[in-house]
C-alpha cells in the first residue's frame, strides 16, 4: 500500500512528467528513493533528442550503479509515471534496483493511445513481471493515473 510520503514521490513523478511534455518530450517521469526516503535522483524522457533509449528509468539505473552499493540498490525504490516498459524492466533488474512503484500500467497506456488513434507502440507492452518476474511491483495508483492520461491526450493532441 501506498502511504502520504509515497504519494508525494509519485506526485513528483507527474510533474516531471508534465515537464518533459512541456519542453517537447513524451510525459514520463521518474524518481529514485533510497531505503531511508531520501531522494537521490529524478528525470524525465528525453527521446525527443533522437534517441528512443533515453527513458527516466534507464538513466536512474545508471545513476544507480555508478553511485549506490548493491545493498543500497536492493533497498532503493523507483517511483514512475508509468509502468517500465520492457527495456526499463530488464535494466531496472539487472542493476539490482528494488521495488517499482508506478502511477499507470502499460496496459493503460496502450488503451489510452488506442483511444486517441495514436500509433502503438513498436515495443509490446508487458507487465514488469512477465520481463523480470523477482521484482517487487506496485500500482496503478488510482486517481494520479488520470493526470498522466490526461499529459497523454495532450501530447497526441498537439502532434
């Protein structure tokens, strides 16, 4: 479950989210907590720079591994506008993060392209567990995931 404390990184999350939209970017947003609460690294997607690998997650797995002992990692939790997709899953896995946190699923996600008739995605959407099943995962977070649909719509509607 998640607590007042948690929402407030999730909210965080949206913000960044919204961020990356408004300097032209697809709205995901993710922040890194280490196991006593402390924030130690946000971003927000950066594909728009032409490279389609430049996810939140991604960059907070590397942060992670170059900064944080594997105790430290395993401790951490990622918190994210949007479930990892399976590129994030496997990076988040292999670097020996703990616990995702996130406010819409990738089914969501897909739904609501479909919704406006944005194109879908290159990549299947899987649940983070079908891509690394040991990993402990949470959400969607009902109410903050209708923010992020609504950074969605508004992406595709100014494409």
């Amino acid at each position: 479950m998640v607590d007042e404390a948690e929402l407030r990184y999730l909210r965080r999350c949206v913000e960044l989210a919204a961020e990356a939209l408004e300097v032209g970017d697809q709205p995901f947003g993710s922040v890194l907590v280490d196991g006593g609460g402390t924030v130690l690294a946000e971003d927000h997607n950066r594909v728009s720079s032409g490279d389609r690998t430049r996810h939140p997650e991604i960059a907070l797995a590397r942060w992670a591994a170059a900064n944080m002992t594997p105790e430290e990692r395993a401790a951490a939790t990622v918190y994210t506008s949007g479930e990892h997709c399976p590129m994030c899953a496997a990076a988040h896995a292999w670097v020996g993060l703990g616990r995702i946190v996130y406010v819409s699923s990738s089914e969501q996600l897909a739904a609501w392209r479909a919704e406006i008739g944005a194109p879908p995605s290159p990549v299947r959407a899987l649940p983070i567990q079908e891509v690394a099943p040991d990993l402990v995962v949470e959400g969607p977070i009902a109410g903050l995931a209708d923010e992020v649909r609504e950074l969605q719509f508004r992406l595709y509607r100014s494409s």
